[in-house]
C-alpha cells in the first residue's frame, strides 16, 4: 500500500487539492492508518525496547556491537548488492580494518543507486529521492521493515524528552497539505488517528501568521515538530506579537539548527529543543539528549570524521562525515561520504549518563529566505521539495535578484537537464504565484560561499537579508 501512495501521489494530490477541508481530513487521516500501522507495528515497539536497553553501554559493549554490525552489513552487501561484488574480502579485528574499502563518493552514489539495491531483499522496495542542500537529486531505495527500524530510533528521542507513542504533535515538514492558491485557513489538515496536525509550510506570511497562530494556541502544550527554519519563521512571528505560545517540546530535523534559531522558537515557544541530524539515505544519525548534547546513534552507523584527503581529524577538528549505514540492507552504503562536515566533541561523559560519543554537526551559515510580493515567506526546506524526483541536476539553486523574481540556477549532470529544469520551474511558479516572476538558467557552476558552501537560497535583495 505504502508503494501505491508513492506511485500514484501526483493523481491523489491533484484530487485532494479539490476536496473540501473535510475530506481532506478524512483523506489525511486514511493515508494515516496505513502509516501508524507500520509506524506502531509491534517489530518497531520491540526495537524500541531494544534500542532503550542499549542506553547503558559502555565503550566496549559499542565497540562489540558495531564491529559486528559492520561485519554483517559488509558481507550482506558482498553477496547480495551488485556494486559491491567486487569488493575486497577483510579478516576482521577492529572497526578500523573498515579503513581497508573505498570511499563513495555522494556522485557515485548518485550516479549509481540502482546497482547498489540488495537483489535478495525482503519486502516491496519503497523509492524515494533526496535533494539535500544541494539541491542535487540522489535516488534511496528501502522497505517497511527499514522504516519501522527507523521510527523506532525516532522514537528513542522522544522518549529522552518524555514523550509517548501517538502523543498529540503538530507538524511542519515538507507535506503539501492544503492547495498553493489557498488564502485563507485552514492552513493545515488532520491525521485523526496518530492525534497529529499537518500544517501547511507554504503558506506563511505576515497576513496568514494570525490564523497560524491562533490554530497553534488551540494546541498549546502538545509536541511541536518540524524543520528549523519553518519554525524559525513562525517564531519571529510570534515574538512581533509579544504573546508566546507554550508547547510541551519541540522536535527539529530535516536542516542545521543554528544557535540563533534555537533561542528563537525556544523563546516563542516556551519550550526544550531536541534537534536531530539524519538523511534519507538512513545511514547515519545524531540525536540531541537531555542535556542538550549531540549524540551519534551507535546501532544506527559508524561515524569517520575525515580531513580532505581522506584522513581521520584529530579530536574537535572539522572534517567531512563519512557513514556506514547498519539498518538500511536494501541499499547498503558503506564508507559513504555524504558531503556534510562536523566534528568529535571531547567534553567527557555526557550528564545524561549515555556513553554514545558526542559529536556536532558544524555547519554554520543559515540558509537564506525566499520572500514573495504577498508576504509569504519561504524557507530553504519549502523550495527543496519542488526538486523532488529529479535526477539531472549536480547542482540546484533559487537566486532572488529583485523583490518579484527568481532565478532558478542549475548546473546539469545528463542531457535531461533541461526538460527537468522547465519542469521545475513551472513548479515553482505554481509554488510562489502569478505575482512573482520565475526564470530559469543552466550554468556551468553553483554559486559558492566564503568556506566552499552551497546555499540552496541565495537572497541578493539587501532589504531582504
């Protein structure tokens, strides 16, 4: 079933677009049934069980476990995994003979996803993409038994902040849940089953922020979950009011949490942040405890921190993330550089009492806001998703160069290029409305910042920034 919503999302979308807000809830809450009873299914209650055992490792029972882990995942992909056949075979001591495999690349992976998808796996194959900062589609292939793995850990964290299972939560991540042309509420739709509202993150502005708002104080003191700069954006409204509005806790994923944005929705909020750092390549995952410490997820993945030529940082120096994925064997990535960087924290035993190590993702630029004539405002997370499903970009940017225009810069990696790009662009038209103006170029390069990152939004309006 999870595969027939994937493969019939544009036609459903289309219909649901159309529906009374009524229906929309019934619709909503009918695509929740299917994904509680794979979310709460009783595998993910007993991984959940697992997983809170593990709480009270120390450095050698980690260890055990992820050489094991690595083991097992290294051979699995050997027999199974078209890529990886070639690959050479490793006598096994410590988790530092993983250093003896290649590193992929986020290019090769790309370039290469069908052949690195397990040909003996067990279940229907659920196919996603993923843009990531970039804006550069990357194809992910895995199963329902991966995903209930995956929720489990989810909910791990929220058990750290003391939250239950189907626990009432309003959402903000990319779901388009109420139609672009939509000016008035409800801005928003609900999952009746999971006790879960899904707001829409494309309809912010100063004129719509009254109407979320006044939803949210109805929600006072529920979970509050989203993506950074989504929540960002409705903090700063809330703070021009001068009226918090108190929730139980906040959970953010998706996109670098900044310091400034942290005290920004915990203030608005009046609320713990618990941030979270992952990808929908599930092969790597570092979870905020308690004490507001990063921590790598041990029986998730093994972590190399590595310099440009490969070689491990010394501790508290930054390098690239390089992931070895334990739970996803329908697409194995082993020694996978994923493009993001961070560094070991050394600061001794966590107060939570966790042994897992700390590390913290160190990208330290916030990504710029896109904002339309109408008000509306527009974060990077927003724009991504008008890049999904593609597969002909390296590159991706939004470039706003007048108060009513957008660039939409691509740089092309196949011939289908631009086809894609003038798909992209008249969704993105659709997305922002008649009143602002979407142009479209194919360039030979991105547009790269001071310390070699690459904005998804790049906002020249100076007024604006």
């Amino acid at each position: 079933m999870e595969s027939f919503f994937r493969a019939y999302a544009p036609q459903l979308q289309v219909i649901y677009d159309r529906m009374p807000s009524s229906v929309q809830n019934l619709m909503t809450t009918t695509r929740g049934w299917f994904l509680q009873r794979n979310r709460y299914s009783s595998q993910m209650f007993t991984t959940l069980q697992e997983l809170r055992s593990h709480e009270s490792w120390n450095a050698e029972q980690m260890a055990a476990y992820q050489l094991e882990a690595i083991k097992r995942m290294v051979e699995h992909a050997r027999r199974t995994v078209p890529f990886y056949r070639d690959y050479p075979q490793v006598a096994w001591n410590s988790v530092d003979d993983l250093t003896r495999l290649p590193i992929l690349s986020r290019d090769t992976v790309r370039e290469n996803s069908a052949l690195l998808v397990a040909q003996n796996r067990n279940g229907q194959p659920i196919r996603v993409a993923t843009t990531g900062t970039t804006g550069a589609s990357l194809g992910v292939t895995y199963t329902l038994a991966v995903a209930r793995r995956n929720y489990a850990f989810r909910m791990r964290q929220f058990a750290w902040a003391g939250v239950q299972p189907r626990d009432p939560r309003v959402t903000l991540f990319g779901s388009r849940v109420t139609p672009p042309e939509r000016d008035r509420p409800p801005y928003w739709t609900h999952n009746l089953l999971e006790h879960q509202v899904l707001m829409s993150i494309f309809h912010l502005s100063d004129r719509s922020a009254p109407d979320y708002i006044a939803f949210l104080r109805v929600h006072r003191g529920e979970v509050l979950e989203g993506f950074p700069s989504v929540l960002a954006i409705l903090a700063d409204f809330i703070l021009h009011k001068g009226e918090p509005v108190p929730m139980r806790v906040v959970f953010t994923d998706g996109e670098p949490l900044y310091p400034f944005l942290r005290e920004k929705i915990e203030q608005a909020f009046q609320a713990r942040v618990y941030d979270s750092y992952g990808n929908t390549e599930l092969c790597g995952l570092i979870q905020e405890c308690e004490q507001r410490q990063m921590h790598l997820v041990p029986e998730y993945a093994h972590l190399e921190i590595l310099d440009e030529n490969n070689h491990p940082v010394a501790r508290g120096g930054e390098g690239y993330f390089v992931w070895t994925g334990f739970i996803n064997e329908t697409m194995p990535l082993i020694r996978y550089r994923i493009g993001d960087r961070g560094c070991w924290q050394d600061l001794g035993a966590c107060p939570c009492g966790r042994g897992f190590p700390l590390v913290v993702p160190t990208i330290t630029r916030a990504s710029d806001l896109l904002r339309c004539s109408d008000g509306r405002i527009f974060s990077p997370r927003a724009l991504n998703q008008t890049l999904k499903g593609t597969d002909s970009f390296r590159f991706c940017q939004f470039v706003q160069d007048q108060p009513g225009h957008v660039i939409l810069r691509a740089v092309a990696s196949n011939g289908k290029a631009p086809a894609e790009l003038a798909i992209i662009r008249e969704r993105l038209q659709k997305v922002l409305g008649k009143q602002m103006r979407v142009s479209a170029a194919l360039v030979h390069a991105p547009l790269v910042r001071a310390g070699g990152k690459i904005p998804l939004i790049v906002q020249e309006v100076e007024s604006w920034k």
